[in-house]
C-alpha cells in the first residue's frame, strides 16, 4: 500500500500525456490531474507529495517527449539507444516541476480541498515560467496547449498568456476533482472561472479581411533527414524545392522556405544566390533557412550561426535573423572537452557548435514590410518571439521537424498556434517534413501540408490583430494571474463556508 500512490501516480502522468497532440485527448489529461490532486491531498507529509508529483511528472514528460529519440537515429557518433535514455533522464530532471505544484498545494492547502486547487493551479504556473526559463529553458508541452480543441478556452491566452492557460486547466481538473468529492458549490466556482475566461473567446471577431496582404507560398519538399547531406541529395533537394515554389506571376510573392533549405553558405557563394534568385519575378523574395560562417581576425571559421536570408530578385540579400535559443547537445555540445573525449557529439552534423543571435528581430523585407522571425524550437517560448519595438505583421517560424518522429511536428504545431493567439499575430511553419501551416492571429490553422507529404501553401496572408494585452505585457500577465489565484485561496481559507 505504501508505493500504490506513487505507482497510480506515474501512470496517471503517463495517461495523462495522451492530452496533447497528436492523440488531443484533453478531457482523459484533466481527469489524470484531477486524480494528482486527490493523491497530494491524501499525502501524510510534504515529503510523500513531492514524491507524488515527482512521479507524476515522470510519466507525463516520458511519453510526451517520447519524440525525442527518434532525433538519436541521424548521428553516427550518438548511439541511437541513448535516445530512451535521454528521454527518461529529462522527464526525471522535468518531474520536479511538477513535484513543486504539488508540494506547493499540500504545504499550503492540505485539510481544505477548495484551496488546495487554487494553490496548485498557482503553482504550476510558477513552475512552467521557471522550466521555460531556468537552464536556457525547456518549455515544450505547456499543459494550456490540451485547451487547443477548445479554441475559445485556448484564446484566453490573449490576456493570461499560456502559463496562465495551463493553470486554467488545473483549475478545470480540480473543479471535476471537488464534484467527485460532493463539495458540488466550490467544483462549480472552479469550472465557472473557466467558463468566464472562455466567453470572450467565443465572441473574438477576426482582425480583417485578407484581401490587400501580401501573396506568401509555403514550400514543403519533404525531405527526410537522412536525404539532407551529400552533393546528390543538394541536387535533388533543390529541384524539390524549385518545383514546389511555382513560377513568378503578375503578383509578388514571398516565398518561404524551410530552417536549413539550402547547404551553400549564401554571404560567401554568390552563384549560389543568383541560382535562387533565378526563381523569383522581379518583385518576389525569398525567406530560406541556412548557415552563416563566423570567422576570427585571421578569416579563420571558429563557429556557425543558424540563420535565415532574405534574398531579393538581383541575388542580394536583404536581410539576415540568427537563431537566439539554441537547443544544447542538438545545435550545441555543452561541456565539448569532456563529452567529446568519450566520443560523443550533438545531433545536428558537423565539427562548428552554433553560436546564438541577439534574440527576437523583424526583418524588413522590401515590399512585404517587417517579418518576425523565430526558427524551429524558438517558437516554443512564450513572450519571447516577438521584437517588441518593431512589430511585424506575421511570425515567420522556419523549422525541420524532420527528427521529431510522428508525436513531435504535431506538438510543435500546436505551441505555435499558442504564440498567435497571445501575440494576435499569424504565424506562417515552413518545414521539410511537415507539418507547414498557416495559422490566424485567432490561432485557427487556415491550411496544412501534412506531416511527410509533399506540397505547397499558396494564400494571402492573414492580417495581424491589434497587440493583445499578452503581446503588451507579455508573461507579467501569466504571474499576475498566479497572485489573484493565491489570493483567491487566502479569501477562501478566511470562508469556512
């Protein structure tokens, strides 16, 4: 009997996963909170529930990050049964997020259910800003991202950002968990936050009409990783992505494609521009992903950026972003003596770590006007995508999701249609692979090209919205939404009615 509630509760955070995409089950993840919840408020010591919560978060983040050992299959030097492992020593590192949810809600709501649901909702909204932020950051699977199916609830992130979402969704498991337990007048107070959050979003008007945007073509080769090195593959690959871009029209078209499209390094090839610039009109550009070289006083090359160029019609480039927020041991090897010198590299190819860009910038790109940038994983992190004093008028989020299996694109997906929601920007996923979409500043996909589907998105962009209070003050509304929780709590313990 001793272990039976931390065993029920691994299995409850491993169910509970199913709640994200691609399985999107939301209403199975709130009914594993709300049997956490029950667990914690059954706990003799705090010790017993961050055990609890340890466990549980064990199991939520080993099977929704489950898409990470697929990345383990594209690197000679990273055996690919390192994968599990690394999946499960991340969920071990990931699971004391949860347990300070937990020890949070029993230190301070034990002996009084209605507050302890207040306080736990709280405190997973700390504790999701603090594994976005702490250690570069790791703020993939927000529990606000089960809402997606509910778009109204999800719009709410307008104004509490997704933090603040995903501590809705405890505050939803813990209505349910008090209607379990009969005490039916608090379970309805918790669900009628949630319905009171939602209602704007049922009545959110779309921001305009698309006619006058821009004109934007979306290309997905799909390449898989494995086709992406080689002089043969670049051949093959380019003539993919050249078919897939369409010819030039009485239009301008900006043309995007995906993180790491083309292999030359554009500043220092200029054939290779003017080969690209062959598929443009005269007032068409070209958003593509690919390598800047980083040299020392003497031209020596001591590093790399992931990058995105614009290129104009004539073979010059416009414009270039660096990716800010670097995945380690992918795009990086922390600790390389070391790890190096018992055989290991990142996953990403290639002998050059990449160094990191300045963080969120707009590109103005001639005739379409400033373009937001965030490439591949940089899209994950709330209130960080957007350069703030040069707004754009869409999110561009170049990525190869290629290395994420069949559970990862979908995920990535949805995280970005979170950051549309809380900038009230649309945001536009090229990818080899898949999935590329174009997503409304309401969060609604408007298209797709399927995960290992070959294709194109041709359509006028979706206009921008006005700065949502998310896109003015960013994850200060998130936090703030944990302090009227707090104090939400304190009222009630003062009530014992």
């Amino acid at each position: 009997m001793h272990k039976r509630p931390l065993i029920l509760a691994l299995a409850a955070g491993a169910v509970s996963a199913t709640g994200f995409a691609p399985l999107g089950l939301w209403p199975v993840a709130l009914a594993c909170f709300a049997l956490l919840l029950a667990l914690v408020a059954a706990a003799e010591t705090r010790r017993r529930a961050l055990a609890i919560g340890w466990w549980f978060g064990v199991g939520h983040f080993t099977v929704g990050l489950n898409w990470i050992a697929h990345a383990f299959g594209f690197q000679d030097k990273m055996p690919p049964q390192l994968g599990y492992l690394a999946v499960v020593a991340l969920a071990l590192y990931l699971a004391v997020y949860p347990a300070l949810a937990a020890g949070l809600a029993w230190r301070f709501g034990r002996g009084d259910a209605r507050r302890m649901v207040p306080i736990f909702a709280a405190g997973w909204i700390v504790s999701e800003w603090l594994r976005a932020t702490l250690f570069t950051g790791f703020a993939w699977n927000p529990l606000g991202a089960v809402w997606l199916p509910l778009l109204p609830v999800a719009r709410s992130a307008a104004w509490i950002g997704t933090f603040g979402l995903s501590g809705l969704a405890c505050i939803a498991a813990g209505g349910l968990w008090l209607l379990a337990r009969r005490q039916g007048r608090a379970g309805a107070a918790m669900l009628g936050l949630l319905v009171l959050l939602a209602v704007p979003g049922l009545f959110a008007a779309a921001p305009g009409d698309d006619a006058g945007q821009p004109l934007i073509r979306v290309v997905q080769p799909n390449i898989p990783q494995q086709e992406k090195e080689g002089p043969a593959f670049d051949r093959a690959n380019f003539r993919k992505l050249a078919g897939l871009s369409g010819t030039p029209g009485a239009v301008p078209r900006l043309i995007l494609w995906p993180e790491a499209a083309v292999p030359e390094y554009l500043e220092l090839q200029p054939s290779a521009r003017r080969r690209l610039a062959g598929l443009l009109g005269p007032r068409d550009m070209l958003l593509t992903g690919g390598v800047a070289l980083i040299g020392d006083k003497d031209d020596r090359v001591i590093g790399a950026r992931n990058s995105l160029f614009a290129l104009a019609p004539d073979g010059r480039l416009t414009g270039r972003y660096d990716k800010a927020h670097l995945v380690p041991y992918g795009e990086y090897l922390p600790m390389r003596p070391v790890l190096s010198a018992i055989g290991l590299s990142r996953l990403v190819p290639g002998d050059l770590d990449f160094w990191p860009g300045p963080g969120p910038q707009s590109l103005d790109v001639p005739g379409f006007g400033a373009i937001g940038i965030q490439i591949c994983y940089e899209i994950i992190f709330p209130g960080q995508v957007i350069d703030r004093g040069h707004r754009p008028r869409m999110l561009f989020n170049p990525s190869n999701d290629a290395w994420f299996g069949r559970w990862g694109p979908p995920q990535h997906l949805a995280q970005a249609r979170l950051r549309a929601i809380e900038e009230g920007m649309p945001v536009v996923r090229s990818t080899p692979t898949g999935i590329s979409a174009v997503i409304d500043a309401q969060g609604r996909v408007r298209t797709s090209v399927p995960h290992e589907a070959a294709g194109f998105i041709e359509l006028r962009l979706p206009p921008a919205a006005a700065p949502t209070p998310f896109a003015r003050a960013g994850n200060l509304l998130s936090l703030a939404f944990a302090l009227l929780l707090v104090a939400f709590a304190v009222v009630i313990g003062r009530n014992p009615r």
